[in-house]
C-alpha cells in the first residue's frame, strides 16, 4: 500500500510489509484516529485501532480494484436490494485478508482477547431476514470470484428492531446498531445526489418541435453515498456496497428560526432524513406507507443517477448501455427503477420510446422470493400519482403498449388482460410491481428448482406463455467464507486438517470427506468438534436468558422468521406431544432433547406474535417440571441475528425446515446448517427439494405433504377436524392449549392459534402434516442414539453441499444473465 501511496505522491505513516508489527498500526489510530491514549486503551478503542487497521488495508486494494475497472470498460453488474444483512464485519474481514492469527496475536500482546473484541461490534442494521442475508452472500461470491459489481441500498439508521421478550410477548425496541459509529463505511458528504418527490409532470415543445415531458416542483431530498468495502478472499479484488443516506435539502429555514419558530425551522429537515431512519417502517397507516414507497424510489433514483454518471465517463451512446451495465432486481421493492430510467433515458437523454425501452428490457433482470400473493407489491395508483407523477404516466403508458401487443384476432381468452395487466382493478386501482418487473426485465428466475416450477405453472403462468423463456432458475446460495470458515473455526480445522483448505472458495472439494464417513477415528473427532459447538452455544444461553442446558442431548433447531407457513406452531405441537407423553409414563426411555427457537415476528403481524407467546409459555412450563428434567428442554432466544446465528448453526444436531410445502421459495438457513453438519428434517418444499437430492434420501428426514399433494387436498375439501377427530394424540394436544394448560391465568389466551386450525382452514395444513412429523421425529431420535451412525450422516451433509455455495449462484448468474466477466487479476 505504501508503494501505491508513494507513486501517487501520498507518503503513508506506515509500511504494511510484515516486518511492522500490526499493534504498532493498532496504537497509532487509537492515538491519531481516536484521539486515545494508546498506553492505555480500553476494548472498544482496541477494537476500533483493529477495525482502522483492517480498513486501511481494505482502501488501498478498493483503489486499485476500481482503477482496473475503468482500465478495462468492462461491464459491471449493479445489484439492487433493500436489505443487506451483512452481521459484523471484523473477522469476515481478517478472514478475506488471510490475517486472523496475526490480529489474535497482536491484540493479545496488548491485553486483549480477539474474540472478545469481535463483541464491540454490533451486527449491521440494514437488513430483515433471508432477503437481506442472500444479498451479503452474493456481494461476498461477487468479490471472491472478481466480478465487476456493486451492491446498491440504503443506509438506515435504525435496522428492524432489537427484540426482546416481556412475560414471554416479543416487545420491539430500536435497533440503534451504529450509536457509537462504526468504522467501516466511508461516507461520500462531498457527493450529493438530488432526488425528487411530488410536484407534477410538465409537457413542452423542444427545439425539433417534438413533445417532451419533464417532472418539475415538488421537494427535493439529498442522497449521501455510504460505502462498506466487501474483500474477495486472498487475493487483492475488494468491490463495495453503496448505502444511501437521505439529507435534507437545506438545514433549517432561517427566517423561520430568527421569528421564534424553532420547530418548523429543523422540521422540514426532519421529515426528509426519515427516509433512511428505519428498515420497513409500519405499512398500517397511510404515512407510513408512503414512506415505504419513498424509500424505494429514494434508493432507486439515487442508484440510478450514480450508474449513469459512471456511465457518462465512457463516452458512450445510449444505445449501448446494456453492453457495459446489468441491474438486478432482488425482488420487487427496486422494481420502479424501469420508470425511473424511462424517464432518465427519455426526458433527460432525448431517446425515443422504442429505444429507451429496449435499453430498459435488456439492462434489468428480476428476482422473484416469493410465491405467498399477499407479499406481491402492490401500490395504489392515487398513493403513486401523487408522490411520482411522472413516474406514473410512464407505468401506464408500458401497460398500454404491452396489453396491446396482447391483442390478437386469433386469442380467444378474455380473462388474459386482466390477468397480466400492471393495473390491478377493484376499490382503487393498484399497481403491481411483480408485473412491471417481468414485463421490464429480460429474464425473471425463481430461487430453487420447485419454486421455479411453481412461478411458471401457476403464479405467473400467463407472463410464462407470453415470453418463452424468460421465466427460470437459479438455486440460491450461501458464502461458505462466513457460514463455516467464519462461523464455525472448529469443524473448520478439522476439514483442513483432513483435505486442505480449497473448499474456502471451491465448496465441492468437501466431497473429498466422504469417504472419512467411514474412518472411525474422524467421526470421533467430528463428534468431538459438534460437542465443543453446543458446550459454547449452552454457554450462550446460560448468559442470555439464564436457562442451563446438556450439550449431550439432541439439539433441536429452528431459527427464521415467525411465520404461520414455516410453522413454527407445528414444531410447538410435537414439543406438546412429548410433554405429554412424558408426563403419562415419566419412567420411559426417552431421547433427550433441547429444542431451540428463534426468530422475529412482524410488529403488526399478532398471530405469529401469539406464537411467540405460545412457545414460551410452553417453555415456562415444560422446563419447570421436575418429571421432565432431563429429558427435554424448550427455548426460545430473543433477537435473532446474524452474529447469534453464527453460534447457533454450527451447534444444531437437527434442522427443522418444516414449511407447507409449496410455500417457501428456497430457504438459506437449510443449507447453513446442513454445511454444519445438522441433519435435516423437513418437507419437500423450496431448496430442501434439492438438498435431499445432494445429500442422499438415506441422510435426510422428509415427511408430509408434497406441493401437488397440498393443491390437490384444497381443491377436494380439506377437513382439518377429521384429522382431530381421529388423533387421540393430536387431539390432546389441541384440547390442552384450549382448556388453558399453558396459559391457566388467561385460559382462552391461545384459542385463536386453535381456531385458525379447527374452525378457520388450517390454511397452512399443520392437521395434515402432524402425524407424519411426529413419526418422523420418533426417527430422529433413534437414529441419534447411534452417535456412529448419526456422525456418518452429520459427514455426508457437509461433504454433499458443494452445489448450495453461492459462488454457483453467482457464476450462473454471470454466465446466463448478466454476460459478465470477472476482471483480469490486480496486481
């Protein structure tokens, strides 16, 4: 890096050579950077000298990696989403640059443990859940395999909430992750983009005597670019994500301060940076569905003009746009960016319909995660109008033309337009953004093999018959960096140790494992590592919520998003079950089991809520029962995140991944604790599909309904209380829920979980299901009693999941979508 500082006339305070001790840099920015005493530091100011050493190393490498971009005019892919959930960043960071041991050892000789550094740092609050985490992934594999790429956002202030749990109720507090700062973003102040709401559309003649239109008045809001620097992993490439924070236009109205109105003078700059405040505000009040739409067009719009600025540079026509600029759609939030550069194309570059929109379908792809209709966007026309009028003509006029190239003397289904149209109609016209997405974008895919299938048989089977083609697939990933490397140093070793460390960027070399399923010696020691990893997870928990738990019962885990498909609540039922059968014949042999919950509910969503309840009230209970001591242990652990994700998966023995089939679009936490070495117990919906399929049917716990089982059970009547009727078990489980066994100073507490069984569909099929869970579960548990045989299997789930690193994903993408090449090598 000095070099690089040297050639540019820079002189570096330091030498990164080897030579120069890494606690020399550490001292000097807690002393120059911190305005500490570096004699003296404390964790956090050694924390943050680490970070800072760690960036500077970082920048050097971004430098020269953008250098090399624009020496090559290659083409880059922009990849838009309005989460990232990237956890912490230190040790993903000491990985990527090869730099653990050095950093262990230089903390150490100033007094400090590396671990319990990594504790200064909050996880980033930028994303929710699966989204945002598959977003980091792929910005990781991006950088690992040297792609030209950029990760689009926006920088929130505060993430999705810090939950906690209140008499067993999740209570939602604010997530203030960066309240001490953080050290690794960079923020642009001296690049502001404009970006504008309201106003109205204006129509004149230009200087050629043509109609031109231009989007005039309204207010305007500044976009500041925040970038967080993302390493490929040993070599010199480091791409960014660019996170936008909204700044008022102007800091206060002066006149209104010097008459008295101290209020008004700072409200208007108020109100525009709530923009980037927090991560989904609520969406049941009109504000604050507004600001939701305001946020995506605030990121959009930004990226937008940051991508054609880069653009500019290249002297390029517009014609030719596609040739060197790819933008992924990661799901529908980003979808108004194809009005965005229709109206860029056309009202700020002068180009035709035709041609802008021809640019438009051959520069954006879309990403669908969703199968659920109720999580397909919809906007309400008058809501749109009024905050993007321009934007709104433009979304109209390619409903218009795209209806009709529909027509046909030939067609004889009326119902097409309907059915496809970007204009829902009904109480108020809405528009959905799904639509828009597939009609603007050259190709959609889907995220696992059966949520693709479904896309073009049923949700968007029409769009399928309309552009061959255009519909397909491309199985999501996970970074292995950070979901063993990372997470689980451990088992880490062990692999190394056994078959080199290729695996870090090329995941299918743990087929190498297979054949030690069969070396006693090596399972011992892969019992040994699974042990250590719940020894640390139970020390976790002890210290989180106080309960003590044995790292030597089977550790049952379900950790995701409180939702009523990924049916938690079922999980909850055979919990009860056990219990039940315990406390009729406590002497019975039983597998012992701690089984293990965590997740967030939606603040407005109340019936997942009541399941959070429900299980903690069942945890109360269970727990405190002298009869079933030892025998099984129930928890449910508060704010899960990415950095307590990384200490649960390595640790779990038993994956649950029991959604109604046909409702998940893949998954990423299957694959997670798979690479961990958990067996998975699940149905056959998204990813697990295909994860039985690598890993062996023998190695894998699959039970109930198919997706085609679930759709024909609807059609022909489904009757969950014939399941009750005839399940003494199931119907003892559901009567103690209802007498109030769980909740016996609000006895009726839980009926309405029971009544969306009994008396209201059981739309998710936990009736039918039930049964062959429980089965399944009483097979889990033998085969756990052999450690030998379980080990076996434990092996060839990690050894089998080359196919689910998101490296693949990405190549894929690359090759088939995005015609990207990865940059020569940087020097």
């Amino acid at each position: 890096m000095v070099e690089t500082l040297r050639q540019d006339g820079i002189s570096g305070p330091h030498d990164f050579a080897p030579a120069v001790a890494l606690k020399d840099e550490i001292r000097r920015h807690i002393w120059l950077s911190m305005g500490r005493d570096p004699a003296k530091p404390n964790r956090h100011a050694c924390f943050m000298g680490l970070a800072y050493s760690v960036r500077d190393r970082l920048i050097d490498r971004w430098i020269r990696t953008q250098r090399s971009q624009y020496d090559t005019l290659s083409k880059r892919v922009y990849f838009l989403s309005l989460e990232f959930l990237p956890g912490r960043f230190l040790m993903n960071y000491l990985i990527s640059l090869q730099m653990v041991e050095e950093a262990r050892q230089a903390v150490e000789e100033m007094g400090f443990d590396l671990d319990e550094l990594e504790e200064e740092e909050w996880d980033a609050g930028l994303g929710n859940g699966g989204l945002g985490r598959l977003a980091s992934c792929y910005m990781d594999s991006l950088a690992c395999l040297d792609y030209p790429a950029y990760g689009y956002g926006i920088r929130y202030d505060y993430g999705i909430f810090h939950q906690t749990i209140e008499n067993g109720w999740q209570r939602e507090q604010c997530d203030n992750w960066a309240r001490k700062g953080t050290p690794w973003e960079i923020r642009r102040g001296e690049y502001l983009t404009p970006v504008r709401f309201y106003g109205r559309t204006e129509i004149y003649t230009d200087a050629a005597g043509r109609e031109c239109f231009r989007w005039v008045d309204g207010e305007v809001v500044m976009a500041m670019a925040c970038d967080i620097l993302v390493p490929g992993f040993g070599d010199q490439f480091v791409t960014n994500m660019r996170l936008w924070r909204a700044k008022s236009s102007r800091e206060f109205n002066l006149d209104e301060f010097n008459q008295g109105d101290y209020i008004g003078a700072v409200e208007a700059k108020v109100q525009s940076e709530t923009i980037s405040s927090v991560l989904y505000p609520s969406d049941e009040m009109e504000q604050g569905r507004e600001l939701r739409l305001k946020q995506q067009y605030f990121f959009v719009a930004a990226t937008l003009a940051d991508i054609v600025r880069r653009y500019q540079k290249l002297n390029r026509d517009f014609s030719e746009f596609s040739d060197f600029v790819a933008i992924q759609l990661n799901d529908t939030h980003p979808a108004i960016a194809i009005p965005e550069l229709m109206r860029l194309l056309m009202d700020e570059e002068g180009l035709s319909w035709k041609k802008a929109w021809s640019v438009c379908e051959k520069t954006f792809a879309y990403t669908n995660h969703t199968v659920l209709p109720e999580a397909l966007e919809t906007w309400p026309v008058d809501l749109l109008r009024r905050l993007l009028p321009r934007h709104t003509d433009i979304i109209f006029e390619i409903n218009r033309r795209f209806l009709e190239g529909l027509k046909s003397p030939r067609s004889k289904d009326d119902g097409l337009a309907g059915r496809v149209s970007l204009i829902a109609e009904g109480v108020g016209q809405r528009v959905r953004m799904a639509h828009l997405a597939i009609v603007g974008s050259h190709t959609v895919n889907g995220v696992a093999a059966l949520h693709s299938r479904i896309l073009k048989k049923d949700l968007f089977r029409d769009f399928n018959t309309i552009f061959p083609g255009r519909l397909t697939n491309v199985t999501n990933g996970i970074t292995p960096r950070r979901w063993l490397a990372q997470a689980n140093p451990a088992l880490s070793r062990l692999i190394n140790d056994a078959i080199g460390s290729e695996w870090i960027t090329n995941l299918e070399q743990l087929r190498k494992l297979e054949p030690l399923a069969e070396d006693a010696d090596f399972r011992r020691r892969w019992i040994k590592t699974k042990r250590d990893n719940k020894k640390r997870l139970a020390r976790y928990i002890l210290r989180k919520i106080g309960l003590g738990v044995d790292p030597d019962t089977l550790f049952s885990v379900q950790v995701k998003r409180i939702h009523e498909y990924k049916r938690q609540l079922l999980n909850v039922l055979h919990v009860i079950t056990l219990y039940h059968r315990i406390r009729a014949n406590p002497d019975a042999p039983v597998v012992p089991r701690t089984v293990i919950f965590a997740g967030k509910a939606a603040p407005a969503y109340h019936q997942a809520k009541r399941i959070i309840k429900l299980i903690n009230a069942v945890a109360a209970k269970t727990n405190s029962d002298p009869d079933i001591q030892g025998k099984l242990r129930v928890l449910f652990l508060p704010n899960y995140c990415v950095s307590q994700a990384e200490k649960i998966i390595p640790a779990a023995d038993l994956s649950e991944q029991i959604s109604t089939a046909g409702m998940e679009a893949s998954g990423t936490g299957n694959m997670k604790m798979s690479l961990n070495g958990a067996l998975t117990i699940g149905t056959l919906d998204g990813a697990n599909v295909e994860i039985m399929e690598e890993v062996g049917k023998e190695n894998i716990f699959i039970f109930g309904l198919t997706a085609d089982e679930v759709v024909a059970l609807r059609g022909s009547g489904y009757r969950p209380r014939d399941y009750y009727d005839s399940d003494a078990e199931l119907r003892q489980v559901l009567d103690s829920i209802i007498r109030g066994d769980f909740s016996p100073d609000e006895p009726l507490l839980f009926a309405p979980i029971v009544e969306t069984l009994l008396q209201q569909g059981d739309y998710y099929m936990l009736l039918a299901d039930y049964r062959a869970y429980v089965n399944t579960q009483e097979a889990v548990g033998k085969l756990f009693l052999d450690r030998n045989e379980w080990a076996k299997k434990s092996i060839l789930n990690t050894a089998r999941m080359g196919k689910f690193s998101s490296d693949r994903s990405v190549k894929e993408y690359a090759d088939r979508i995005w015609n990207l090449k990865p940059l020569p090598e940087i020097g």
